[in-house]
C-alpha cells in the first residue's frame, strides 16, 4: 500500500473542505478491507474514511480528502482535534510518567482534575470528584454511590435514554437494537418511566412538562415506591435516544421530587456538559442542582476520562477501596482534560456554542419549513437535531435519514444519525468551527435534503 504523508494536524490544518477523491477513495477502500479482515465484526462505523489529521473543523483522510466534521468524534473533540493546550500538557505529561496507577502512587494531576470538576459543576455545596475511564464506568459508579449511600436499591431511568454498553447501563439504556440484542440477562432493579419528548408528548408540546412530570412521579409512587429508590438517572438533553431536550419545568420538578423523597438526583451529562449545549452543563440552562452528576466525553479533549462528582456526603459514603480502577484517572488523560478545560475558559466556549446554535437553528428551521419531511427542528447550543418523519404524520423516517446522511458524507461533511427509531440527525460540530465551515456545513445539508 502507498500512504500519503499526513498533513500537520491540530488548529494549524487548513480548515476548508477539499474533495480530491471520491468518498471514500482507494486508500481508504484499501485500509477498510484491512479492517474487514482484522477489527471484530461487531464494531461498525459511520462512514469508512481512515482519518490521518484532524483540527479546527476538519478531518483529513488517507485519500488527501478534508472533510467538514459534524460529529466532533460524538461531542468529544469539543475543543478540536489536538488542541494546543491538550498537546502541550499532553507531551509534557508523557516525558514525565505515563502511568502509576493513582490507588497505588497518586500524582497531582487527578488531584487538580477532581478540583476543576467540584468548581465548574452546578452547585455551591461541598462536592468531591472521582475519575473514571468512560461514560459508562461513570455511570455504574453513580448509582454504586447512590446504592451505598442511601441503603436502596431501585433505580428510575427514562424511555429514550442511553447510558453505555455494560450489563448494568444496557440495562438503563432504552434502545435495543444494536445496544442490548442478544446481551441479555441484565442487571435488575432498574425501571423505566416515559421521558417528556415535547414533539411526541400524546397531550402535545405545550402540556408536555406538568403531564410527563405527574406521570412520572404517579409511576414511582405507585410501581416502585420512593422509599425503595437510590436514584433517578436523568440526561438533561438526551443524547442517543434522538437529542430530546425536555420542556422547561420538567427537570426542576423531577429534582424536587428526588429532593423530597431522599432520592439521589443524577444527571447523566457524558454528551451534553463540558459547554456543548451553550452552558458548563445542561443543568445550568435552569440551575437544576444535581446531587450527583456523570461527565465524560468532551471533559479531556479526545483522550479517554470520565469523572462523577456530586455531593461531599453522598461521595464520601463509600468506603475506602470501593471505588477506583486501574486505569482511572490516567496521568496523560488528566493533562488532556486539564488542556481542554483551559481552552474551553480562555476561548469562552459555552459563548461559541451560543454563536454555533445562532447560526444553525435559523437554517434548520427554515429548511423545515420547506421540508414535509423534517418533524422536529430541536437542540441547545452545538447540541442540535433534525427529527425525519413521513410527511403529515409523526411516523419515524429512518431510511430518510440515513439518506440525507450518506448525501452528506459523499459531499464531504461528517454527520451522526440517532434516535430510538434511527430517524434523527444529530449535528455536533467542534465548538472551535469558523464560521465558513458552519455555513457551508448548512448548505452541504440543504442540499442533501433538497436531494431527498
């Protein structure tokens, strides 16, 4: 095989769109019959272009094909790919110590993760932090706290939600196909109640809040029990399940209830914290205090981190050793995380994500106004969606978004489809984007769907 030599990445790539080569081009054809050959059928991909740079806005491929990127490796890259700060602390990092395991030699860096995690979260009360190596270890750890904590067992989840790929958190998450098929038996004391999905609330949008509230609390009281629940585990704009932003009022009201019953109130924000939806954390937008919440995802800038930080209390009632993890933690990915957090407070990316969301939503919502197909236009900040429905109804259209998703990837733009029902784009550009990249992202889309 013939490589190209990779182009510099980070902020320095030249952020425009380039096709020299179909999508995907013959070194990529190439490496994906490698792949065939090799990598475990059970892992699928988006679209088969093998990336040898990335930054800013962009990716670039074997092939010396660049690439708008929509999908900021699943909210990851929220400060762009090899941000300075990240490859800085990084490589200072590296020369350093690699590894020690914090639970045998501990090191400062976890230590100053774990404050920035207590500082920048919802609340002023006491908080402590605990690292973990993904979303879904943050999450089992959650409720293991929650569990210990209060002495309970049960724990309240949403239609919709998705919470990982482990036996209890596919056990949480609400879609079976492709995450639970076949992976059964799971873990019990786990219960599902409707989540409020104003385009698909029965009553409409407008009751949506103060229905879905009282059904979900009539549901607790009487097929749970509050005195028998450790935690409800909410994502305050759901990620997986198709980018369900709940109507004002329902998180609020939910929190209250968990107050008043001595529930723990998790907030799963793996996809929507770390300034994606245009605040620290998804919670901030109605200053919903959680008691604990679960990050990951955007928190290190592409290196593997998740953390679950809540109240000093409900942390604090594990006991020592019950907790922790080989790798959790890791000295290089609490440098990238340390990087990313600075970039996202010199670069004020909750403000940028603000700007990306002024920029999107106008378009998104005109394009439906001229599209029969597009449902719903919803989303916070660069946390955004399109819902595809048949034309005059609410019936799922996935086969239309897969559509519009392949038209875009042949154009040269990178997006994610998700949703329950597989009919929902999710647009999740790296908070970094220039503005030409944003806007000829859009075009590219209205182009695709004028195609459908």
């Amino acid at each position: 095989m013939t490589h190209i030599a990779p182009p510099a990445g980070g902020p320095s790539l030249p952020q425009r769109r380039h096709l020299a080569t179909e999508i995907p081009g013959p070194l990529s054809r190439e490496l994906f019959e490698r792949r065939q050959r090799s990598v475990a059928r059970g892992l699928s991909h988006v679209l088969p272009v093998f990336v040898t740079a990335a930054g800013g806005g962009v990716l670039v491929d074997v092939d010396g094909n660049s690439l708008i990127d929509f999908g900021s490796g699943i909210a990851v890259t929220s400060v762009g790919n090899s941000a300075d700060l990240v490859v800085t602390r990084v490589t200072d990092q590296v020369a350093q110590f690699t590894h020690t395991c914090f639970m045998v030699a501990p090191y400062e860096g976890y230590v100053e993760v774990c404050e920035q995690l207590n500082r920048l979260t919802p609340g002023d009360h006491e908080k402590r932090s605990a690292l973990f190596n993904s979303g879904a270890e943050a999450v089992e750890n959650a409720v293991k706290i929650a569990r210990h904590a209060t002495g309970r067992d049960a724990i309240v989840v949403f239609d919709h939600a998705y919470h990982g790929r482990t036996n209890l958190t596919m056990a949480m998450t609400a879609k079976n196909m492709p995450y639970k098929e076949g992976f059964g038996p799971f873990a019990g004391e786990v219960y599902r109640v409707p989540m409020a999905y104003p385009f698909r609330w029965p009553g409409g949008p407008a009751r949506c809040a103060a229905e879905a509230l009282d059904v979900v609390t009539s549901l607790i009281h009487a097929q749970v029990g509050e005195e028998n629940v450790a935690a409800v585990v909410i994502e305050p704009v759901q990620g997986e399940g198709g980018f369900i932003v709940p109507p004002d009022g329902f998180l609020p009201g939910l929190a209250e209830f968990c107050h008043r019953h001595g529930i723990v109130f998790i907030a799963d924000e793996i996809q929507s914290g770390f300034c994606r939806t245009g605040d620290w954390f998804a919670c901030d937008h109605e200053n919903v205090v959680p008691d604990l919440i679960t990050t990951a995802k955007g928190i290190a800038g592409g290196l593997p981190l998740a953390g679950v930080t809540g109240r000093a209390e409900l942390m604090d009632a594990v006991h020592p050793g019950g907790l922790g993890g080989t790798y959790g933690g890791n000295p290089v990915a609490c440098a990238a995380a340390l990087g990313a957090i600075e970039t996202m407070e010199k670069e004020d990316l909750a403000d940028a994500a603000r700007a990306i969301e002024a920029t999107m939503l106008p378009r998104l919502r005109t394009l439906a106004e001229a599209t029969p197909a597009i449902g719903d236009v919803r989303g916070r900040g660069a946390m955004l969606a399109v819902e595809l429905v048949r034309p005059g109804t609410t019936e799922p259209d996935a086969a239309a978004a897969a559509t519009v998703a392949k038209t875009c990837h042949a154009a040269g733009m990178i997006v994610l489809t998700c949703g329950t029902f597989g009919n929902v784009l999710r647009l999740l550009p790296p908070l970094v984007i220039g503005q030409p990249l944003l806007t000829e992202g859009l075009d590219i889309l209205a182009d695709a769907f004028a195609a459908l």
